[in-house]
C-alpha cells in the first residue's frame, strides 16, 4: 500500500484544543499499523468506551496528515456503517489524538471463510452469508459515492463486522474526492498519480496501467475483487513477484472457475473489465445485480425443496392415498413453487414443478369431481391442452349425467302435476263408480254397452293428455295415463272375446274385477308396493262378487275408491325432498 502523495496543497483539517490530561483514560494497545497505533480509552467526561489513534513515534508529518485526513473523512461521512469521529485534540506532546468509538467485533478477512459464524448469523450458506456483508459494504460505498468519496482501498481485512451484525467499512486513508465538499480536505482523484491500495484486489488506474483517474468505478473494481474472492477463494490477483501481479491486473477480467454460476460469473466478468467505462456504471447497479442472484439462489433452493414434495405428491397420486393428504402434498408443493417464482420468475425448474403438482392433482380429481379437477386446472403456470381437453370432457360428460338424473328425477317428482292427477282420477273414479252403481239401472247390461262404454273411455284419456301438459311431464303421469288405458283397452278386448264366445255376461263382469285386481297386484310387486291396498281391496271384491254376483256394483265400486284414494295418497302429496 502506497501513500498519497499530493497533499501538500491541501488545506489540512483543524485539530482541537490540547487535552488534559485527565480527558481521557488510555489502555491497552489494540491494533498497529505503519503510520499510527490504535489503543483502548475510557472518554472521562461521558464514562464511555473508545479508542484512540495516535501517530507512531516515528511516523512521518505525511503520515499524521494522513491519519488526519482519514479522521477527518469518517467525521465528513456519518453514515451507521463508517466508524464515527467524536474528536481531534491535540497531545501533551502536540501531537494530534483522534477519537472514535469503539467497535467490538474482528475483521470480515478473519471469518470470511468461517462456516460456524454463517450458521450462527441465520444464513443458509456461508456464500449467502458473505454476500450479505458484501452489499452492506455497496451500501456504505454508495453513500460515500453521493458525498463525492472514493475509497481506494476495499478489501476483506478493512471490514470490520459487529457482534450484533454492524457492518464498517474502515481506513478511509486513501479517499480522494471526485468534488464536492470533501475536495475541502481531501486529495482530488484528477490529479492522484500515487500507485496505493492492495495489489491483491487493486483496479489497473490504481497501479498506473490505464492514464484515467480513478473514479467511483474504481471502486465498483474493488468490490469486484472482493466478489471474486468470495466466490472462488482467492482475490483476482495473487500477491508475490510484483512484474506477475501487474500482469494478472493487465489482464483483467480474470478468468473465472467453472464452479462459479453463470449468473454470479456475469457480475465478476462486468464489475472486473479494464477499462472503468465497461464496468457497472455505479456501485447501486453493482449491488442490485447482487440481490438479483441472491433471489436467485433463494428461488433455487426454494423450488429445489418443492422438488421433493413434489415427489411425494406424485407417489401419493399414484398409490391412491387419501384424498386429504393428497392435498395437503399439493398445497405445500404449490406454496413453495409460487414463492419460488416470485422470487425469480424466470425460474424455469419452478415453472416445470409447478406444471407437474397441477397436472398430479387435476388427474388424481378427474375421476372424482371433475369441476374441482377444473378448478385445480387454473393453477397451472402455463396451458397444459391436453389435460384441459380431458378435463372438459369429463366435465361434458358429468354434465351429460347430471342433466340424466334431473331427468329421472323430474319423471318421479310427485309435485309436478299433482292437480292435474287429482282432478283426472277423480273425474275416472266418479265416472267408474256411477256406472257400477246406476248403470244397471239406466241401461239394461249387455256386451254392446260395455263396448261402448269402453270406447267412450279411450277417448277422455286422449283429451287428458292433450290438455293437460303436467300428465305429460313426468314418467309416473305418462305410466297412470297409460296403466288406465291399457286397462281399458284390456276391458274392452275381454267384453269383445267374451261376447264372440257367448260367455255369459255375469261371469265376463266377474272377470272384469278379477282384470282390476291383477293389474294393481303387478303394479304392487313390479312399481310401487304401497299400491298394496288397492290390490287387496279388488281381490277381495273378486271373492266377494264370485260368492255373491249381487254384490257386485258396491264390491267393484268400493274398489275403484280405495284405488283412487290410493294413488292420490301416494303419488299426488307433495314430496318430502
């Protein structure tokens, strides 16, 4: 490391009174260095810890002013990551004495490769730990940036981090400034021709192997070679035979191991370029690149656990598991995905994984509820046609079904056309009784008039149905108007059979009863067992009339009420569903 060598015309900062004695309490030496030595010391006014430095005995007045300048820059710069200046006073001796907080902690350089001290900061990795610290430092640079402060000198060893994770960038000894109010004190990088800073990480304007000044990029170079090392071990530039260091920074960008990834690789390669211009055109950009590939790292690891749950969906999914853990695999599986991607949404292992858990937990649903498979579907990251054509089939055809069993059950609803019901049965059932009961009276019984009467019959139920759009609704209204009619019809082929055989007429009305019974007992046993009343009741009036043809209007009568009153029971009260 080189001094500055220009400072001659430089205003150098003021320093305060001469301190007594008894101002300052002065322990252990804690740290020395080629122009001044830094020492413990208790600050008596305000009981509080500090250090002070002071020029070594043999230092140079170019190194006090040094170690002024750097003292006076800290001051200039209050920011929480430069250490604060509290004073400059003046020794018994004369010499100057600055004054600064102590601060508890080692050196980046000594735990930089320290894996315990990552794990014990919360990070994931060291690499990841690292570059925490790394873009506190752009952060500190930036500030000093926008204050018109170049560093000149960053590096591992001069980052002190905290024991409550401060982060300080320290030896503001070689800053130059580019304006501003720091070229006041300061050295202006126009005009520095001093070779300074650590070879190991130093920028070719630094070493004299470029004709432009340094400049806020220098620093962006800096920070590149502290990248660099972070990501490969070792600074760019190998300390040693001076001729081969200068030929390693000529040679700039380094080239940069196969192990580094691609994204991190890209940062070194722009932030390390030889010429100032091809560099990041600040250390903000510096830093946002940086934060950039840290989200990508996070994403990566993200979507790399997602993987695994992934894994067990698909097993799942295939073993047939329960359906709830099902879900639960899918749900942690897509949270993980979705934060992958939002993280970094150019993730495209994340974008697959997720496509995968959509498509594992659409086809686990598509035979068992397709409109959840459907709903399922519209997590997918991007189209997956193929299972949305299944999808829409299986919900095409659950639809299909759906609209059967509304059918089916429309045909059996009770409520539809109940009125309708109970006026055609009434007006049927009145029309049978009284001409079992004063048909005889009003018309003398033979097989013509019970033809007759039969083809008298048809004809109302024709009307019914064309009037009555409720009997048509329903399969059960379709089925009576039918089961009547057959009845009917099954009458009328009795009386026409029965009087071409000259079957005496009393014995054909007997089995006109007996037709009634047997047609409510096969309603009974094949459709609905409830009709069991109307049943009996007719085989009853069978016996009845076979014991007593005499009984027969009030026996075939009787039963043509209790049919009535049954199926009106049955099949005309609303339904409990």
């Amino acid at each position: 490391m080189a001094d500055a060598s220009r400072t001659s015309s430089l205003r150098p900062p003021p320093v305060g009174p001469t301190a007594p004695s008894t101002a300052l309490v002065v322990g252990d030496v804690i740290a020395e260095g080629g122009m001044g030595v830094v020492r413990a010391a208790v600050q008596r006014s305000l009981g509080r810890s500090v250090v002070i430095k002071t020029a070594l005995p043999h230092a140079s007045e170019g190194d006090a002013h040094r170690m002024l300048l750097e003292a006076w820059v800290t001051g200039y710069l209050e920011h929480p990551g430069i250490v604060p200046v509290y004073d400059i006073v003046q020794g018994e001796d004369g010499s100057p004495i600055v004054v600064m907080r102590r601060i508890r902690g080692r050196t980046w350089h000594s735990c930089i490769r320290d894996a315990t001290w990552a794990e014990a900061e919360g990070a994931r990795d060291l690499l990841e730990q690292n570059l925490r610290v790394f873009i506190r430092v752009c952060e500190i640079l930036e500030f000093a940036h926008s204050k018109h402060v170049v560093h000149r000198d960053v590096k591992p060893s001069n980052v002190m981090v905290g024991s409550f994770g401060e982060v300080y960038l320290l030896d503001w000894g070689l800053a130059v400034a580019t304006g501003g109010d720091a070229a006041e004190h300061l050295p202006r990088a126009k005009v520095v021709e001093d070779v300074c800073g650590t070879f190991s990480y130093a920028a070719p304007e630094m070493v004299g192997l470029l004709e432009v000044p340094v400049s806020e990029r220098t620093d962006v170079y800096l920070l590149g070679s502290v990248l660099f090392e972070l990501a490969t071990g070792s600074p760019p530039h190998r300390a040693g035979d001076a001729r081969l260091t200068l030929e390693s920074i000529a040679a700039t960008p380094p080239a940069i191991p196969a192990g580094v990834s691609r994204q991190l690789a890209e940062i070194l390669r722009r932030a390390l370029q030889r010429y100032p211009e091809d560099r990041h055109a600040s250390v903000g950009d510096l830093r946002r690149e940086v934060l950039a590939f840290l989200r990508q790292r996070d994403s990566e690891h993200i979507a790399l656990e997602a993987e695994k749950t992934l894994a067990d969906l698909e097993r799942a999914c295939a073993e047939g598991k329960e359906r709830q853990r099902v879900h639960d695999l899918y749900g942690v599986c897509r949270f993980a995905f979705r934060e992958a991607l939002r993280t970094w949404p150019e993730n495209a292992p994340a974008h697959t994984g997720l496509a995968r858990a959509v498509r594992a937990i659409v086809e686990h649903e598509l035979a068992r509820e397709p409109a959840v498979a459907r709903a399922l579907l519209a997590h997918a990251p991007a189209p997956l046609p193929d299972l949305e054509a299944r999808v829409n089939a299986a919900i095409a055809a659950e639809e299909e079904r759906r609209d059967a069993l509304s059918k089916v059950a429309r045909d059996h609803d009770a409520n539809i056309g109940r009125r309708g019901r109970q006026l055609f049965l009434m007006f049927m059932a009145f029309w049978w009784c009284a001409g079992q009961v004063f048909g005889d009276r009003l018309v003398v019984p033979s097989y013509r008039r019970f033809v007759v009467g039969s083809l008298v019959q048809l004809p109302m139920i024709a009307i019914a149905w064309a009037i009555s759009p409720e009997l048509r609704a329903t399969l059960f209204n379709r089925r009576m108007l039918g089961a009547v009619a057959v009845t009917i019809g099954a009458q009328l082929v009795l009386f026409g059979c029965a009087a071409a055989l000259r079957v005496d007429l009393g014995i054909t009305r007997l089995a006109q009863v007996g037709l009634w019974a047997l047609v409510s007992t096969l309603v009974t046993v094949v459709y609905e067992r409830r009709f069991w009343p109307a049943a009996l009741t007719f085989v009853a009036a069978t016996l009845a009339i076979t014991v007593d043809p005499g009984l027969r209007p009030w026996a075939s009568s009787v039963g043509i009420a209790v049919l009535t009153v049954n199926v009106i029971v049955i099949k005309s009260a609303p339904s409990s569903s």
